[in-house]
C-alpha cells in the first residue's frame, strides 16, 4: 500500500482516537441501564445534617431572560436585609432566553457544574424527572423546616405546590397568583351586563358585547398558553377541581367526553369571533395592553396582570374600572365553586449538591424578605409570608404612597381566604412536549383547523407515549 | 517533476490540517450521530441502549410523517417556484434587457444575501393583523376582503412562507440560470430566428434545450437546499400554527433540545441525511463527469 | 423588444424588492406610538432615531453585529487557507488516493448540519469550551470545508498544469509554488469562495442557535430571533430598527461586491 495512503489513514486514526479519548465520560452512550451521577442519599451522609451538599464560591443564578422580577428582588435584598448573607456568598446572577435555557441546563447538570438556583421545566423536577433522578434538586419544604422558617410560604401556595410536585417540593414560590376573568367594569356598566353568575351568562355577554361592536375577549394567543388555559377553566368547572390530575393519575382519558367536551365549548367561543381576528398572532403585552386601554372587555389571566392594571401610565381605563370575576360556575357542573386556578410562577430551584450552610443563609433570608417589598416594587404577590399588608410604591422617595387600589385589596383577601385551589390546565404536564403542544394547538382548535377529539387525542398521546 | 509534486511531506502539509479539522467536525460527529441514534435518553439522565426502537417508532410517528410531508409538499413548490421564477427572470435579463440587465439583476439578487431571521421578521410584520394591520391586509382590507390572519391557519401560512422564500431566492437563480442562458452562441439563435423561429417557439425549441445542463444543475441544488429548509421556517412562523409548517429539520431540532431526546433526534437526523442522500447522488454524478473528462464549460 | 409588457414587469420587480425595505426603513424611524396608530404608508412624523439607540443597547443588536464578525471573519480566513491548501494537494499534486479523498470531502458536503449537532454539542462542553465563541468558529471551519476544498479544486483545474510544472522545474518547492504562483492564479476563485462563505456563516442560524448559550454571545441571527424588550414585550420601534441595521449591514457589502458574486456564480462550477 502506497506509504501516503498509510500515513492518510494514521492520522485518520489518531484523530479518531483522540477525539474518543476526549469525549469518553459518563455522557458518552453506554450499554448500562439508565442510571445518572450518585443520587442525594449517598452525598447527605457524608456532608453536614440537613446539609445536603457544600456551598459554592457564589450564590449563582441561572433564570430566563424573562424573569425579570426575581434577579431585582434579589439583588435589593443583596444590598438591604440580606447584606451579612450577600458577603458570604456574593449573588451572581446568569440570564439567558428561556428558549435556550434548558438546553444549558442540562449540558451544566451533565457535568455537575449547575449553579445554585435556576429555572427547570416542570417535566424535570417532578418525582421522576430527570434531575431529580439525578440528584440535583433539594427538597425545599424539608429544608425550610430544617431552618425552622417553613411557615413562611403561604398554605395556599405549598398546596399548590404539594398538588403540582406531590412528596418533593422543588420549587420557590415566588410568585403567587390566582387566576381568573379580568373584565373592564365600565364597559359592562356601559352596555348594562351584570357581572356573569354562571357560563352561560358569561357567553351571553360576550355575544351581546360582539353584537354592540366591543371585543369581548383578547388573549396573547402568540404564547400558546393564554388560549390553553381556557379550555382548563372550563374543565374544573365542569368536571371538578381534580379533572386534570385524574388524567395525570391515568384515572381518566383526555379523549373521554367531558374533555372533549370543554375543548369543544372554547371551539365554539373562537367560532362565534368572540376573539379578536389576530388572536394567533397577539403577543401578551399587547393582550394585557387591550385589557387596561379598554380596547378589550375581558380577559382570562392570572393576578400577575396587577403590575399592569395599577401602572396609570399603562392603564388609561382608570385603576378601579377592572375587575377580577372568578370563572362561572356550570350549571350541573362539579367541584368547588369557591376554587380559584392557583399557580405558583415559574419553577425555580435549588441544587442539592450545592446546598451548605452558607446557601442555606441565603435560603432563610429570602423567604424572611422577599414578600415585604414585593408589592412595593412590582405590584406583586409571591407565596412567602409578608410581614405588613400590600402597601404601592410612593410616586416620589419620601412621599406617601398612593392607596391600595381595590382590585389588589380585593385579590389579596382572595387569596388570603381561598379554600381550595385548582391547577391549571398544564400543570401536570408530563412532558415539555405536552406543554407546548397544548398551548400551540389550542388556536388551531380555536380557529376550527382541528377538531377537539384531534386536540385532545394529540395531547393524550403525548401523555401516553412521553418521549 | 512528478516527484516535487509527489511531495509526501508537501501534500501532509497543505492537506492534512483541513483533514484534520473535517474529521473532528464532521466525520466523527457523524458516526457518533449514528451511535446516538440507537440509544434513548439524554445528556442529564444518561442513555441506554435500545437497538433500533427509534427507527421503529419513526416509520410510526405521525408527527414525524406530517413533517416529512411538509417538507417534501414544500420542497416541490418552492423548487418548482424558483426554476420557472428564475428562468423568466433569465430570460428576461438576456433576450429583453440585455446590456442594461446588470442593474435589474443587482436589484433582484440583493434579498439572496440578506440575514433570513430579519426577511422572516420583515415579511411577519408585512403580513401581520396584530397589533395592527400590516400593508398586505391593509390592502386587501381596501379590495373588500375583511382582516383575517395569515399565520393562524396552515393553509396561509404556507403560501407566505412560499412567498417569502421565492422574494429571497428568486434572484440567486436568476443570475444562476442567466449564465448558463448567455453561453448559447448568437449565431445559433440567429439561426433558428432566420427559419421562423419567434418567442415562446424560440424558448422551447432552442433555448430550452441548449440550456439544460445548468437547469438541471439548478433543480437539483435547488431542491437538496430546499429539503433543508429551517432558517427562514423558525423566523416567520417557527413551525407554527401548532405544527403544521413545522419540517423534519425543525423538528428535529425541537426533540433534541427543546423535548431532551437525543437517540431520536438523531435517528431523525439521519432520516433527514437519507432524503439529502438521494438528491446529492446526483449532483456527484454530474460533477464527476467534470473530474475525470475535465474542465466545464 | 422593451415594449410596455416587459416595462411593467420590470416595474413589478422594482416595486417587490425595493418597497418592502422601504418599509421597513420608514416605519423603524417611528416611535412604536406612531407604528400602532397611523396606516403602514404613511411617512414618519420625524426622523427619530432613537429606535436605533434602543435597538442597538435594548435590543444588543450592537454586541451582536460585533459577534458576528468576531466569529465570520476569523472562519473565513481559516476555510479559505484549508480549503485552497487541501484544494490544490488534492487537484495540481499527484499522488495516489487523492480521488478516494476528494469522494470522502464531497460526502461531506451533502452532510445536513444536523447530523453533527448533537455530537458535536457534546465534545465542545467536554472541552470546556461552552461559554465562549469557539464552538461557532470551529464548527464553520469543519462545515465549510467540504465545498471550499471542491470548489478550489475546481479553480485549480481551470488553471493550466504548465504553469506549476514549469514553475517546479526552476527548483521551487511545492509549498513556494502554492503560495507564490497558484494562490494568486485562483485570485477570482478566492474572492468568489470568501463571498461565499462569508454570506452562509454570517447567516447561519441552525449552528449558532446550537451552541450559542448566553445573550451576551448572540450573533446576528440568534440576536434578532430573540430580540425582546425589558419585561419580554416586543417593541416595535426598536424591532425595525434591529432588522433594517442588520439589513443595511449586508446590503453595503454586497453592493460593493456585487459585481464580483455575479461573475463568481456565473462562471461557478454548477454549470454542468
């Protein structure tokens, strides 16, 4: 054989083999059962009691670009209550698109580099996600008790919790909201629509607001999940409070009638034009844009709307022409009709092998601080205890603060006295495919492009078959 | 002579760093893709060793035969566009304009080099009905068709994606096909006008099939980057509404990154790799002819 | 043969391709008020440009653009120094297996990107390399490789075999002849490949949406597709204003070099 035909294939070869060499490592595909890097158990017992791992040179955060109200919360607490905590563990904190942000999330759990907290998908955080398997998620309710601070999440908020993430308890509430059906007060006065008792109500008034010429729902269809959600409302009205966990629980089937049902009713709302002709294309600023500028009479949001509803720069309705009505009951219909749709924001973890002492400092201060001046600075409500009732932000230093509007005195005494909550329509997700299939269809089901037994078919094999 | 260029020593020296950085990135990558593919799991959870289950559940995938029946329904529109767009605009360029062609062709060409995300967001705002109207509905408002939108249903939203790709390429093959058009000697056209020859009888007769070679060069690059479409998908509609524009590229991409299923993604990558596989015999068929006879026209 | 049918078609062209950017520069010189209240074909009130303040700091189109070319020019000067080297080890030299070599090199460029992704996704974190622009560069070199070297190899043909021999028989090595005869003989073939190169890197989407993992290293594609405001809204000003910059940057270059990518693919190897 020709000497360069050897030397060719040489190099050929060792580059194969430095490269192998290179990428041999724990993701390299191996033929072994599925198993991931050493589970919590083995590194508790070597690390300090309820110290699940050791602290890291930085209190490091990976969260999406989006967040924007948690980084700002932080970081004031880093330069006001949580100062002594902040100089042990400076705060750090990473953004990046929440498009791209799992993909980063797992490439950094792969190799054990995740920071200390960040925002998952719901799918690997449940008992048998992915990095619960692998170890990387602390139990914060157990944590919490450890500190000796667990009170501090609202029960509200920690039912949601326990109903989304049953025995783990991933997650920091936050935020907290309840949802529910924004409506524009001056509207229905102007068109003398009482505010609606039952579902049927509800459309009726919808339809006569189409026929005076006023849109009567908008909804940030863009995002997929504005839509989604109302086919949710409609089913714990219709078939109870516990409809999408029995479907989680392999108790019920999507395609069973009741489900196909409530995708079939918020068909028929697309179909009568009760949403605006864009809806597919409405981004969410612009939803909420319609609500508070009148644009539009309804809504179905949850009470993060608030921030926008109290801005009078965004708000040209006037900040006590919006009200919060709870979903309609369904006559004949089942569950609760004192139920609110809770959620409790976007997951936001924490990893268990980074978990010491120090970060458990962090820990405490947060759940301690972070609701005070919540509603000050973002006209929000999060699932930690506050320590004073809602006061809004002065409109200059040193002034004082304008009033509670109603709406958040209101929304704070619901959510202070809600009995149950509900979860919404994805929360149960089992899959990120499920979610975002659920929230990008729902316009085709809407529009007519798909039947609801193909939308609900869709969705229960993503359930049925997980990838 | 044959042996200064014979240089072993020569030849490692300018052939063996491009060698090395194509095996690293392309040739390893995709055995390894190939070994992905018969594993299912991810980076986090680690994989484990299913033979061939994901080619078995890719012949059954619904979603991924509606892909593959996009891409291909899409593949043959957007070519078949682009070949009789760009042959009008070459014959155009060379029977009408002649000299003066230059400018037009400039002109024409220009959306060809332009990043595809910024046409994609352009052409959401040309076609857009929220927040308000963009010029197209606007228009159609005027002629009496009442707003609707584009992007909500899949039928619409395929003939802007069909729109958008042809306002970009349809220059590229112009110019493409406008060289192979400026080769026909003169005199053979002159030739065929003596005997009678005129407009579209000229084209068919005589044009047409002195210009083959570079129209069946075009069709065939035409359509191996056609079955590769993504760009221009994810920036209009991302694959949306729901996932009836999505192509077998794009969802690939959503179940490798977006879903954590490496294995599959990858069987899916190789599917992608068969269907480019069977174009691209062809256009090594036609060069190699060049390689060995030597020198193109 | 200019009668008024081809008048008006040329008229249509004219109209198709240029108002669309007309539009797009006239409606990024209003303030989002004014694109949501006043019809699309009315002029600005103003040239305000404060659309592009907010696009280029807000919206990082400046850290972009300045991305994109940290990472298009280095690739493109590497792929052209590989691809001509390899292109003419493979077309002027003689040696055996230089065919099997060039099929394998012509596999590569019938690859689809997505077949070396996830791999590819894989090595670079083991490497270390994640937070950095690395990955970009390195994988276009790898990407463009194939289609430089064959298009090289093509130039190199035309190129008349006199000329290297003869060059040789006045004791120059092979290396000096490459560099000092055959690189300069390719000149046109060069220029044409860098064009080529320069416009599909710089354009890319599919690799760099792969590796690209913070907002601080987006490139031009990736910026733009996730081009938000402050509270993940989407303002338009600002959004035109991103889409005409990063527009008008690649219409300069290829209205200075037009002329040289017309020639390049009219006399380009896909002839037939």
């Amino acid at each position: 054989m020709a000497p360069t035909r050897i030397v060719t294939r040489l190099l050929h070869a060792s580059v194969v083999v430095v490269i192998l060499l290179a990428a041999c490592g724990p993701s390299a595909p191996a033929p072994s059962t599925s198993t991931g890097p050493a589970p919590v158990a083995s590194q508790a017992a070597a690390s300090n009691g309820q110290y699940t791992g050791t602290d890291p040179q930085s209190f490091s955060l990976l969260l999406t670009t989006e967040n924007t109200q948690v980084p700002a919360e932080l970081q004031r607490l880093a330069a006001g209550p949580c100062a002594a905590e902040n100089a042990a563990l400076p705060l750090s904190v990473q953004q990046t698109p929440g498009a791209q942000i799992q993909q980063q999330i797992q490439l950094l759990a792969s190799q054990n580099s995740l920071p200390v907290m960040f925002n998952p998908t719901q799918a690997f955080i449940v008992k048998d996600g992915a990095l619960q398997k692998a170890g990387y998620i602390l139990d914060i309710k157990k944590a919490l008790t450890d500190l000796g601070v667990a009170d501090q999440i609202l029960p509200g908020a920690q039912a949601v919790i326990d109903q989304l993430y049953p025995g783990v308890s991933p997650t920091l509430p936050f935020q907290y909201n309840i949802e529910g059906i924004f409506y524009n007060k001056k509207i229905f006065a102007e068109h003398g629509i009482s505010v609606p008792q039952s579902w049927d109500d509800l459309v009726a008034a919808a339809t006569k607001l189409k026929a005076a010429g006023v849109q009567p729902f908008t909804a940030g269809g863009k995002s997929g999940w504005p839509v989604s959600r109302w086919i949710g409302a409609y089913l714990f009205r219709s078939l109870g409070g516990d409809a999408m966990a029995a479907v989680a629980n392999k108790q019920a089937k999507l395609t069973d009638p009741g489900y196909v049902a409530a995708a079939q009713t918020i068909q028929d709302l697309g179909k009568a034009g009760l949403f605006p002709v864009g809806v597919a294309s409405e981004d969410l600023p612009t939803a909420y844009n319609d609500l508070v500028t009148g644009k539009a009479a309804m809504e179905y949001q949850g009470t993060w709307l608030l921030a926008n509803i109290n801005d009078p720069a965004q708000n040209t309705v006037g900040l006590d022409q919006i009200g919060l009505l709870q979903v309609p009951v369904i006559s004949g219909g089942k569950g609760d009709a004192g139920a609110w749709p809770t959620n409790v924001g976007s997951p936001h973890a924490i990893n268990a092998k980074l978990y010491g002492p120090k970060v458990g400092a962090w820990l405490k201060c947060i759940v301690l601080h972070y609701a005070d001046n919540l509603m000050t600075n973002q006209t929000a409500f999060s699932g930690f205890k506050a320590s004073h009732p809602p006061v809004l932000a002065a409109p200059t230093p040193g002034t004082t603060p304008p009033p509670v509007p109603p709406l958040t005195v209101e929304v704070a005494n619901d959510m202070a006295s809600a009995k149950s909550s509900v979860l919404w329509f994805e929360a149960l997700s089992p899959s990120a495919k499920f979610t975002s299939d659920a929230g990008a269809n729902s316009l085709l089901l809407l529009n007519g492009s798909m039947t609801p037994l193909q939308y609900m078919t869709l969705l229960q094999n993503d359930i049925d078959n997980p990838q | 002579m044959n042996q200064v260029l014979g240089d072993r020593r020569a030849i490692l020296i300018l052939l063996g760093p491009a060698l090395l950085m194509y095996s690293a990135v392309m040739v390893i990558p995709v055995v390894w893709s190939f070994g992905y593919a018969l594993f299912r799991g991810n980076l986090i959870e680690g994989f484990t060793f299913v033979g061939l289950a994901n080619f078995g559940r890719l012949v059954q995938d619904e979603q991924v035969a509606a892909a593959v029946r996009f891409t291909l329904l899409y593949t043959l529109v957007i070519s078949t566009g682009q070949i009789v767009l760009g042959y009008s605009l070459a014959l155009l360029y060379t029977f009408v304009l002649r000299r003066s062609s230059s400018l037009i062709r400039t002109l024409v060409f220009f959306p060809v080099v332009l990043p595809s995300v910024a046409v994609g967001l352009l052409f959401s705002r040309l076609f857009a009905v929220a927040p308000n109207s963009g010029p197209v509905v606007s228009v159609l408002d005027r002629l009496g068709v009442a707003p609707f939108d584009f992007f909500a249903a899949a039928g619409t939203a395929f003939w802007v994606i069909i729109l958008m790709d042809l306002w970009r390429s349809m220059g590229f093959y112009g110019v493409l096909l406008y060289s192979g058009l400026i080769d026909i000697p003169t005199e053979i056209l002159e030739a065929a006008r003596i005997d009678g020859a005129r407009g579209w009888r000229l084209v068919r007769s005589v044009v047409l099939p002195l210009s083959l070679p570079v129209l069946v060069s075009s069709i065939i690059f035409s359509l191996n980057a056609s079955l590769k479409v993504f760009d221009t998908i994810v920036a209009l509609t991302n694959g949306g509404p729901g996932s009836e524009t999505t192509p077998i590229t794009l969802l690939m991409f959503q179940t490798s990154f977006f879903y954590s299923s490496f294995g599959y993604g990858s069987s899916m990558a190789i599917l992608i790799s068969v269907m480019c596989f069977m174009v691209t015999i062809f256009i090594f068929r036609s060069s190699r002819r060049d390689l060995t006879v030597g020198g193109a026209a | 043969m200019a009668g008024l049918p081809a008048k008006l078609v040329i008229l249509l062209l004219l109209v198709i391709d240029v108002y669309p950017l007309f539009w797009l520069v006239s409606t990024s010189l209003k303030s989002t008020q004014e694109f949501l209240n006043t019809p699309f074909w009315s002029l600005p009130q103003s040239l305000d440009f404060q659309n592009y303040a907010d696009a280029w700091t807000l919206g990082r189109i400046g850290t972009s653009l300045q991305n994109s070319l940290v990472v298009t020019i280095p690739s493109v000067v590497c792929i052209l120094l590989l691809g001509a080297a390899a292109g003419f080890a493979l077309e002027v030299m003689i040696w055996k297996g230089r065919n099997t070599v060039l099929l394998v090199i012509l596999g590569g460029i019938m690859v689809p990107s997505q077949m070396i992704l996830l791999p590819l996704f894989t090595i670079y974190f083991k490497i270390g390399l994640t937070n950095t622009l690395w990955p970009l560069i390195l994988t276009y070199i790898g990407h463009g490789l194939p289609l430089t070297t064959f298009l090289m190899a093509a130039y190199f043909r035309s190129v008349p075999r006199e000329l290297f021999e003869s060059c040789t028989l006045d004791g120059a090595g092979v290396l000096r002849s490459f560099i000092s005869v055959g690189l300069p003989l390719v000149r046109n073939g060069l220029l044409t490949v860098a064009l080529l190169m320069f416009f599909s890197t710089y354009n890319d989407l599919l690799i760099a949406l792969t590796f690209i993992t913070s907002k601080d290293m987006s490139t031009v594609q990736v910026g733009l597709l996730n081009f938000q405001g402050e509270y993940g809204s989407v303002l338009y000003g600002p959004l035109f204003a991103g889409i005409c910059m990063t527009v008008l940057g690649t219409l300069v270059v290829y209205l200075f070099l037009s002329r040289q990518i017309m020639q390049g693919l009219a006399g380009g190897a896909l002839k037939g």
